[in-house]
C-alpha cells in the first residue's frame, strides 16, 4: 500500500446558509439539541461494543471515545446550568432515521454501513461547528464550537479507521460516496422551522445567508493509504 496520507471527502453538499441564521437566532435550542447529540453519540458507540461483543480491537477503540462524547455532554449541560436553561426533551429532526433506514442489515455490511454513517454524522456536526465557531455573535458559544472541532475530527476519522482495518478501501470507498448522498438527501428534506432548529436539521434554502456555508465542502479526513 502506498503510505502518503489520503484526503477522504465525506459531505456530498455543504450546509444551507439558511441553517446557520436559523442556529444564530436560536441558540438556546441548539444548544439544548447538541446536549442530546453528545448523548446520543455516546450510545451509538456504547451500542456498537455491545452488538460486537468479541471485537476487542473495536472495544478498544470505542471506549475512549464513548467518554469523550459523554465529557462532551456534560461541559454543555453545565454551560446551559449557568445560564439557566433547562435540558428538556425535543423532537428530533428527520436527519438521524434517514441515515438509519440506508444502513444494510446483514453482516458483515450492517457494521460497514454502521461505522460510515457515524462519521457521516460526526463530519457534519463538525462543519457545522466551525460555522457556529465563526459566526455566532456570542463569545462563549464561539469559544465552545472552536474547542470542539479537534475532536470531533478525530471522531470522524476514527471511524474511517475502523472501516480501513476491515474492509479494502475501495469497499469503504464506494460505500461512502453512497452513504454521503443519503446524507445530502437528508438535509434537503422538511425545513423545521426557525423555532425548532435542530444541529442536524435543514436550513431554509432561501436564507440569505454570507457564503460561509461552503465550508461544508471540505469536511475530510486524513487516513493512510
């Protein structure tokens, strides 16, 4: 195998600028929403120890990233203690069962598909961060997308990894690409609107917007070839 590092692309289409003025005029609620998302990631590697009982490599590789999710969780529930704001159950956007529906259910491509539409969320939630680290007008919310884009990154690209060490890359590949444009769809689909914005929710497409959007395009990894 060749050893120069690869930039895998995972986002298909960047996010809405109409997404990002729905998340600056409701803050509170995003931040309500990213709790559960922090959570929720949390579960889905928890989840994917347990399906994998025997994988100890796995195991060892998700654990660390379980805690980290839930450190995650508590750093903004206690952001939103300080300001006041109860953690109170949402509904959730339509983003997370489209994904879902796309994953194959036998094995071995159920765990395949399972790996790649986690770091599909992971990417996203990571271009969007770097949006909110942009252009939020309050300094602490900014503060906070920024320390988090780092590990997110990882996360994306720790679940590259775990495709790597199981499949040819060319398997992984050609899944993604399928995968990215599930991905895309789902963001295209029902606009909530501007008082449920959810971090996974899509943005109205005629936002106005500044083109910052864009960033999108470049949510990769660098995994080795």
């Amino acid at each position: 195998m060749n050893d120069a590092p690869t930039r895998i692309k995972w986002l298909a289409t960047p996010t809405r600028a109409g997404w990002l003025e729905q998340a600056i005029a409701q803050p509170e609620l995003l931040l309500i929403d990213h709790a559960h998302c922090e959570r929720k990631a949390a579960g889905v590697a928890l989840q994917l120890m347990f399906r994998y009982p025997g994988d100890a490599a796995l195991a060892e590789q998700l654990s660390p990233l379980a805690r980290e999710e839930l450190e995650h969780f508590e750093l903004v529930l206690a952001l939103l203690a300080r300001r006041g704001i109860p953690l109170r159950p949402l509904a959730a956007s339509p983003y997370g069962s489209e994904l879902a529906r796309a994953v194959r259910r036998e094995e071995p491509w159920r765990q395949l598909d399972s790996f790649l539409v986690a770091g599909l969320i992971e990417a996203r939630s990571h271009e969007r961060m770097a949006l909110l680290a942009a252009h939020l007008p309050d300094p602490e919310l900014r503060e906070l997308y920024a320390a988090l884009l780092a590990s997110e990154a990882r996360h994306f690209g720790l679940y590259w990894l775990l495709c790597e060490q199981r499949w040819p890359r060319a398997v992984v590949v050609e899944r993604l690409e399928h995968l990215a444009g599930v991905e895309a769809v789902a963001l295209t689909g029902a606009v909530l609107p501007d008082r449920s914005v959810r971090f996974h929710s899509a943005g109205n497409p005629d936002g106005t917007g500044t083109g910052t959007a864009q960033v999108g395009a470049a949510s990769s990894c660098s995994s080795r070839g």
